[in-house]
C-alpha cells in the first residue's frame, strides 16, 4: 500500500489490453475463450438440429438391447441373445488379447532383429537391415491383409485331413492348422477342477516347491563362497518347480480335450481364429521392425568403454551383452517401447479389415451398423482407447521410472 | 657399426628383404569372409542358416517373378499360358493399371489431368527438398496446390483464382501490419482472406457445364493417386498446425496451454480408424444443416487433425532440445515473441525435428490406406474390392499385394533416404 507513492499511478487506457505484456496474455486467453465457446456453441447447435431433422436423440438405451449377431472369437459366453454391452465387453477383451500376445512377440522379434543386426556376421546383420527397411515402409494395413491371404492360401482347409491317406495331417497328433484356425488341445479335468481342497493342494505343492527351490540355492551360494563354483541349479530348480505340479494336476485326473476331425470342421480343444493369428503375426513383425530399430539405437547408445571394460574384466561377448550392455541400453529403449506398444494397442482396430471381433469390429461395426447410433457407438469407442492408451503409459512411466538411472 | 665386426660376422644382408606378400589366409576375400562370415563355429552355422534362408525365399520368389505373364486379360486365361509351371499372373497389373492408380471411376479421357498435376507436384516439390535450385521455383510450388486442384477437380477456373487472390491480399495485409504488430497482421490477414473469399462466391457460376475441364466429384477420386493426395494434403496442412499447437503447448497462458494438451493427448489416444469413422460417420452431424460437404474433405479434415498431433509432439521435442541460452539470447536483442519464434527459436527447433517430422510424414501416408476400410476406393480399397471382387482376376492375391506393397516401399523408403542425406547436409556442428 505504501508502494504506490513515488510513480504516478497509471490510468488504465483499453490499448493497454494489446500493448501491455501485463494484460496482453489475459487479452489473448479471453479471445481464445470466446472463440473456443462460441466454436462448441457453432457445432453443438448444428448437432442439436441435425439430430431434429433425423429423427434421432442421444441415448444408450440401446446397449442393454439384445445385439442379434454371432461372434465366433470369444472369451467369455457370449450368443446372439447377449446385449450389445456384453458384445462390446467381448469385443473389449478380444482388444485386449491381441494387444498383449502382439505385444510379448513383437518385443521378441524386435529384440532379436535389433541384437542381429549389429552382430560382427555381415550376412546375418544385412539380412535384418533388410527385414527392418521392408517391414517398416509397408502399410500394416497391407500386412495384416497379406497374412490373412498367406493363411488362407497355404495352410490346408479341414477337408483335407480326411481319409485313409489325407492330404494334411495334425501337428505331433494333437494341433491342426487350418485355413480356418489353429486347434489345440484343451486341458480339463475329468471330474472337474474344483472345492478348496484341490485348490489349497496346489497352494501346498507350490508352497514346497518354492521353499524346496530356496534350499537348493542356499546350498549353492555356501558352495559357492566355499570353492568359488556355484553349481549349475537352472534344471534342478525347473525340475522343483513343475515335476510335483504335473504330479498333482495328473493324480487330480487332467487329460487333455484334443481337436478331431467331425463332419466338416474339428471339434474340440481351443480354435484360435485365421483373423486372430493374421493380426497377431502382422502387429507382431511389424512392430517388431520398429523395436528392433529402438534396441539398436539404445545398444550403440552405450559407450563403447563400456563393452572394452566388460571385456578387459575377462567376460564373454554373450556375458557382456546380457550383465554390462543390454541393462544399461534398456534405459534407452524403455520410452520408444512404450510408445510402441501404444502403437500396437491403437493398431490393433485395423482388426476389422480380417474380421477379428474386436471392439472396433463390435462396437464401432456391427453394433453402430445395426442401430444407427453413430455418435453414442464413437464416443464410447474413443473413450476405451483413450483409457487403454492413457493407462499403458501411466504403467509403463512408473516402470521407466523405477529403472531410471539413479543419480545423485 | 659394421666395419668393427665386419671380419667377425660371415654375412651381412646389404639390401632389405623384399616385403613377403601376407599368408592367404589374412588377405582379400578369404580374410574377409573369415572375419565376418565364418569367425567362430556359431557364427559359420548362423551363415549357413542365413543363407538356406536366402536360397528358401529367393528359389520361391524368382521363377514366380521371372516366369510371369505379362499380356492376358484374365486369371483364366493367364492359367491357361502358364500350363502349370510357377508364374505370377501380372497380367493383372497391366490390364487393371488405371484403376490401380487413378481408382475405377474417375474419367477415363481425363487421365492426363492426374498425370499433369503429378509432374508439376515433381517440379514443385523439388525447391522444397533441395536448396540448391533456384529459389524462384518456390513460386511455382506456392501456385501448385491451386494449379493441381483445378487439374484434378476440374471445374470452374474461378474457384483457385479466388482462393489463390484471398491468400496474396491476406499476405500483403500481413505484411504491411506486421510492422506494427504481428497480431494484427494476422488477424487482419485472416479477415481480408474471408472478405474476398466471401466476395468471390459471387462471381463463381453455380453451373460448371461450360468450365474448360469438366468438373470431377470427389468420391471418383482413387487408386495410389488418393493415397498420395491424402499424404501430401494432410501433411502440408498439418505442419503449420502441429508448429501452433507445439508453441501452444510451451505457452504460458495457461488457458491455450490445456487447450493444446488437451487436443494432442486426445488425438494421441486413439487410433486413427476411430477418427476415420468420425470422418464418414459422424462429423456430418456437426455441419450446417443442409449442406453437404464430400468425403475427401471431411477425411481431410480427420487426418490433418491426427499429423498435426504428432508433428506437435515431435516439434515440441526439438524446442525443448534447444539450450535456454537461445530464448534468453532473442529476449535480450529485445525481439517479441513472433519475432523471437521466428528469426532464432523455429528455424533451429524445427532443424532438430526434421528426422521425427519425416517419420510422421511416411507413417501417416502408410496410413492413408486406412481409408480403404471407410469404402474409399485408394490402392488397397481398389485391390480387395472391384479388382479382386471381379469374375477375371478373383483370386490374385500375391501380384496385386505385392505391387501395392512396391509402390509403398519405394516412397516410403526414398522418404527416410532424403531425410537421412538431409540430416547429414544441415548438420552444422563439426563432430
């Protein structure tokens, strides 16, 4: 209040609205206010009539209606009764399933395509140069058509396993690929899985397999400290872990549902549909193409003192890779990956061009096509994407987070 | 030396031994297949699998390629010239070539319209990419768009002429009162854009029938021609966007700053065929009632919006690679922000982004093929609709695929081949 006696006090003049940096960001916040509302007042008014002239209204009345249509790729029940909700949840989870197994594969081939590629072998680190340059400047779109067609033309229908001397037999007996899927033996128990008894017994078995696995690397550390060997304990442990398991779930009666050859189709055991696989692997290479791109720039994104230090220590190029090189490339390759995996989550709508029931393919196709609800079908489309999307990243920075180097 | 033990040594070698040529081992093409083909047992059998490999997929691909047929007019009739032996049917690509690349509807005597425009976009194109030709080929470039669109629309040639004299007489209302203010210079350039465009409504003739070109809808519009339409509208058109939302984005204002976030993060969350859908669906409701506005432009409008997210991510990332000491340098020369923006903070910022700008530019005309799945008929709608749909070519899947799979990798990598020779010629620091 005292301040105010030395400069004479300013008059406000309504030019100061431009000119003074004081007011003049206040001026454009409030322009850009009014522009902003008087846009959405624009098109929601144009909204509102459009939606008079047509008769219609928004509503979401219609996902508790009976959705009428089939969807032979499920995860949970689902028939022609079902609401478009439920088809929607199906077309949810379907999302998601691809997203994740594209996901798992992708991050293999791109791990394995981007460490090829810088390996000393020339022809080995041209012939990975060459599946990254193709895969990445090629449309997925026209992937994920490519390998539809390769299944549909390669591998043999269901007719043909039949017969004395059939053209085409099952995989070791139990898995068929067909051009109308892949069937692989369902494991069931023959007099059901179920009661806590049989459930507090695997948490037994598994609870002595985990103390049995504890003990045996205790051994190893104390031999290790004593003779400077640490015995080989990879095999002994896996034999811990599932050799009782396999005992139990087989005493408890597991057998396993294999596919066979009925009528025209087979029945039995799990089918996994030809537009799930074709989207799987084309997301799968594709991608991969891009991680591998991201593992190579975090691998040469290490100093090289670092790999000449882990040598000098006397470690071996596979050691030094694993225990000095890739720990500390992995910091670089997080962020990419991670936008990455968006990118296989978001591309995964391209499912509706095979007819994989994703969300995209319920939701946002046959549902919006049956009931005309245009607006209600897309908004709710973007808002699983958007929370799938804003929900990978959310995960994945507080991983990047925990990884990050700690400095001081 | 060699005088005092001269009499004590029976020979001493006067002139120097001939340098002895390396063992054959270490020199030329045995040492270099040693070191990287064969320099320990794994990697000689992970060469050996390379190579079954090679011969695997070349001993499939050759014969189909070599043994093709290039002149029948059906798959009949190609299976007929083949009599069994492996050969692709690219018969197909020959008889079915217009469509492929101009879509089956747009008229068929009007082909030399697209092809016209497909050179000038060359010669328009070329001043942009390289800086060495001469500088007034930019004024052909800033008229291409224009030019290009009444090539390939046809119609009435007032229709450019208006929009190209809005654009000039906004850019001399700009220039003239940028002096005093950037922000009245743009607002009034806007304003006499809108005012002459307005104007000029009038003087176009509602019936096109006498036009020079006759007028070619939208929806006839196809084939890789839609494709590369897509790609080059949407990504000049998004760069301007993606520059105002990347520095609206850094604002701080913090009003237009969530506005910015708010719309990147959201367009960033979807997938592009969801906006798609908007585009064919949806995005009608939100126009005046009445009017009809056509496909191409709402997906235009779509896409556009999709890029200039990206391109905002990516332009974002350069500003902030930019040391503080740039923005504190043009603050103390005493430059605005419009000036600071433009002569120091964007020229540099935007050097740094062009890498990711490229690949937001290859994916997002890899992505135009999205489009086939809203029925527009592009390269990939054209192959698994009328073509493949056809009685003469159901069932040729590999020619086709693979041509629209060809044409896709030569653009895409001549895209990321410039920009790699462009990185190397703008880098200024001496590494």
């Amino acid at each position: 209040m005292t301040t105010m006696t030395d400069p004479p006090k300013e008059s406000f003049q309504l030019s100061m609205l431009l000119n003074d940096t004081r007011y003049r960001s206040l001026t454009f916040q409030a322009i850009a206010a009014i522009l902003l509302a008087l846009s959405i007042w624009y098109l929601g008014n144009n909204l509102i009539q459009n939606l008079r002239a047509a008769g219609l209204n928004i509503s979401y009345e219609f996902l508790g209606n009976p959705s009428g249509y089939d969807i032979n790729q499920t995860l949970v029940e689902y028939d022609s009764q079902s609401t478009h909700a439920r088809a929607a949840l199906v077309g949810i989870l379907n999302t998601l399933l691809v997203a994740f197994l594209a996901c798992v594969t992708a991050t293999v081939f791109g791990v394995i395509a981007g460490v090829l590629r810088l390996s000393k072998n020339w022809l080995v680190a041209k012939l990975m140069a060459v599946y990254v340059e193709i895969f990445r400047n090629i449309p997925v779109l026209i992937w994920i058509v490519i390998i539809f067609t390769i299944m549909i033309a390669v591998l043999p229908g269901p007719r043909e396993f039949r017969g004395a001397d059939p053209d085409a037999s099952m995989f070791l007996g139990v898995a068929a690929f067909t051009n109308r899927g892949v069937y692989i033996p369902q494991p069931y128990f023959i007099r059901g899985f179920g009661g806590v008894a049989d459930l507090l017994l695997v948490i037994a078995f598994l609870a002595g397999s985990f103390f049995a696995v504890r003990a045996v690397n205790a051994r190893a550390t104390r031999i290790q400290e004593a003779t400077g060997e640490r015995p080989q304990t990879l095999w002994t442990n896996l034999a811990i872990w599932f050799g009782p398991l396999i005992v139990l779930f087989l005493a408890l009666g597991l057998t396993f549902d294999v596919p066979a050859l009925k009528g025209f189709n087979f029945a039995g055991g799990i089918k996994i549909g030809g537009p799930l696989i074709a989207l799987w692997f084309a997301l799968s290479i594709y991608t991969g193409a891009f991680i591998a791109e991201n593992v190579r720039a975090g691998i040469q994104a290490v100093s090289k003192g670092q790999t000449e230090a882990a040598s000098a220590l006397g470690l071996r190029p596979g050691r030094v890779m694993n225990l000095v090189v890739l720990p500390q490339a992995l910091r670089v390759i997080i962020p990419p990956l991670i936008s990455q995996y968006l990118n296989i989550t978001k591309n995964s709508s391209l499912a509706i061009a095979v007819g994989y029931a994703d969300i995209t393919a319920t939701l946002g196709g046959i549902t919006l096509n049956q009931t005309g609800r245009a607006i209600e079908c897309i908004l709710l489309l973007m808002l699983f994407y958007l929370t799938a999307s804003l929900l990978i990243s959310a995960f994945m920075n507080v991983y990047n987070a925990s990884i990050k180097l700690k400095e001081r | 030396m060699s005088d005092t033990h001269a009499h004590s040594v029976a020979f001493v070698r006067k002139t120097e031994i001939p340098p002895a040529p390396p063992p054959a081992s270490q020199t030329g093409i045995v040492k270099w297949l040693r070191e990287n083909l064969f320099a320990t047992w794994a990697n000689g059998l992970l060469t050996i699998a390379a190579l079954y490999v090679i011969y695997l997929v070349l001993s499939v691909i050759l014969p189909w390629l070599f043994g093709g047929v290039w002149n029948t007019s059906s798959l009949a009739e190609c299976r007929e010239v083949l009599q069994g032996r492996v050969g692709g049917c690219f018969s197909v690509l020959t008889e079915r070539w217009p469509q492929l690349i101009y879509g089956f509807t747009y008229p068929t005597d009007q082909y030399w319209r697209p092809n016209v425009a497909f050179l000038f976009m060359l010669v328009a194109i070329a001043p942009v990419l390289f800086f060495d030709l001469p500088r007034k080929l930019l004024y052909f470039t800033a008229a291409f768009p224009f030019v290009a669109y009444w090539l390939i629309w046809g119609g009435s040639i007032l229709v450019p002429i208006v929009a190209a004299v809005g654009i000039i007489a906004g850019y001399f209302v700009f220039d003239r009162l940028n002096k005093s203010s950037f922000a009245a210079g743009f607002f009034g350039a806007i304003a006499t854009a809108f005012v002459i465009w307005y104007l000029g409504g009038f003087l176009i003739p509602e019936d096109q029938s006498g036009a020079m070109l006759s007028p070619v809808p939208s929806r006839d519009l196809g084939g890789f021609m839609l494709n590369m339409m897509l790609g080059l509208t949407c990504v000049s058109l998004s760069l301007p966007l993606g520059i105002a939302l990347a520095l609206g984005r850094q604002s701080d204002m913090p009003f237009i700053k969530w506005i910015c976030v708010i719309f990147i993060e959201f367009v960033r969350g979807v997938p592009l065929i969801t906006l798609l859908f908007v585009a064919s669906v949806m995005l009608a409701y939100l126009f005046p009632p009445g009017t009809t506005t056509d496909l191409f432009l709402r997906v235009v409008i779509m896409i556009t919006m999709f890029s200039s997210a990206y391109i905002a991510e990516v332009i974002r990332g350069g500003l902030a690679a930019l040391p503080k000491g740039q923005y504190e340098g043009a603050d103390s020369l005493g430059l605005d922000y419009p000036q600071a923006m433009r002569l120091i903070i964007l020229p540099q910022a935007l050097k740094i982004s062009i890498p990711g700008i490229v690949n937001i530019a290859v994916g997002l005309f890899k992505d135009t093929t999205l489009v086939s799945v809203i029925s527009m008929f592009d390269v990939l709608g054209m192959i698994r609709g009328p073509i493949l749909a056809s009685t003469e070519w159901n069932g040729v899947y590999w020619e086709l695929l693979g041509f629209a799979s060809l044409l896709f990798f030569v653009t895409c990598y001549g895209i990321s081949q410039y920009s790699q020779w462009l990185e190397r010629r703008l880098a200024t620091d001496h590494r």
